[in-house]
C-alpha cells in the first residue's frame, strides 16, 4: 500500500515535471512519506538531508530507546548514492527513492543484526533481506536502522528491560510488540516504520486510533519471533 501511493505520486511527478512541491517544512522529520518522496524526487531536499535529521533526532532521543541498531554509515551512504543518482540525471530507482525508512528488529536486513529484542540473538547477522525489506529497497527506500520491540514479541504490553517508551508520556507504552516503531513515529524518527503481526501487534495500537489493518497483506517470511518459533 505504501510503496503504491507512493508510485502513483512520483508517476504523476516524473511526468508532468511540472507538479508543486509540497512546502518543506522548518523540521525535515515532520515529513510524511509520500511528501518526502516528492521533495526529493524534484530535489527540494536531498536523501542525505532527511536522512541526517533523523539520525540527529535518533540522537537526541536515547532515552527512548527506540532503535537496537542505528546503521548511520550504510544509511548515509545508501542516501548518497540516491542524490548522486538524482544529481546525474539517473531514473528514481522507486517510489520510494531517497526516503528512510526503520525496520522492526525480527524482520531481516541483510548485514544487521536481528536480535528480535533478545540477548539470545544479538550475534545473528542476517544475510538476506526479507521480502518485505527487498520492496522497500528496490522501491529506493534507504533503511536506516532496526527498532527496539518486546522480546521474541512475546508480549503485548512491552514492559520488558527491552521496551521502548514514547515522549509524551515516559511512563506510558505504545502497546503490543511492536512498540518501537510506535516510539519511533512519536520521536519523530523516520516515517511509516515497518513491522508485522503476528498477534496484535499491528491491530491494538490501529484499534486505539478506530483503524482496523487488513490481513495477509505482505508475506511473512525473513522474520523472527516467539509466534514464529512455536509454529516452526
């Protein structure tokens, strides 16, 4: 769904090359997605602009203790290559070219850890991305980093030593497993996380806000969990 709208709006952009811009706001993080893709796809705003905004605000924001891992090389240099692309009139390699992005650490990004929030799996190095991480790379999209989550995702109110916390409340939880993305977003860190569902993890924090996600929209395998390792 993402990757779609995003499509759309970078076709209509690349072929009337004559679209307004969206404004670009004061703070580069409160961009949405498909805002983002079209700033930079009319180079408004550079991939290694956005991309060190978030990582300042990932910074900034410790104490929340939304990310495991916070890959600041590869993501630069991935943005770079997207601007030099762009720069030497190269095709947006997707929709989603140039635009960081998180992944929730029990889904696999090739050559970053996916602990899926235990100390059991800190060692494990994927060596390929899960489906899911390959649309979103080839759509572009430059992964900056994995999210904090409950351990194994077993769990769905995150108040484990490897929970996150949002900022308007330090005391309250964003629910479910998958609690960092959540975090993320409410940083702000890079926008529309991604992350899966094996229980409630999509379904609680969306039935909070009167959302009721659908099923079986992405495939589920590249991933790790407790829900997994009971089914395997």
């Amino acid at each position: 769904m993402l990757v779609r709208a995003a499509a759309a709006l970078l076709a209509v952009v690349l072929a009337t090359g004559c679209v307004s811009a969206p404004p670009r706001p004061a703070d580069l993080t409160e961009l949405t997605v498909t805002d983002a893709a079209r700033l930079i796809a009319l180079k408004k705003v550079t991939s290694v602009e956005l991309t060190q905004a978030y990582l300042a605000s990932a910074e900034a924001n410790r104490d929340l203790n939304a990310f495991i891992t916070l890959d600041r090389a590869g993501a630069l240099a991935a943005a770079q290559r997207a601007d030099t692309e762009l720069a030497t009139g190269v095709r947006p390699k997707g929709a989603l070219h140039g635009v960081p992005l998180v992944v929730k650490d029990n889904t696999h990004v090739a050559g970053l850890p996916n602990t899926a929030g235990t100390p059991g799996l800190r060692e494990f190095v994927p060596q390929e991305h899960a489906p899911t991480v390959t649309s979103l790379v080839n759509a572009g999209a430059v992964i900056l980093g994995k999210t904090n989550m409950h351990e194994l995702a077993f769990g769905i109110s995150a108040t484990t030593r490897h929970s996150s916390r949002r900022r308007r409340s330090a005391r309250a939880i964003p629910t479910t497993a998958r609690v960092s993305p959540a975090a993320a977003a409410a940083a702000p860190a890079p926008p529309s996380p991604r992350g899966w569902h094996p229980a409630g993890s999509a379904a609680t924090p969306a039935a909070r806000c009167a959302f009721r996600p659908a099923s079986r929209a992405a495939p589920g395998c590249g991933r790790r969990s407790g829900a997994t390792a009971r089914r395997a």
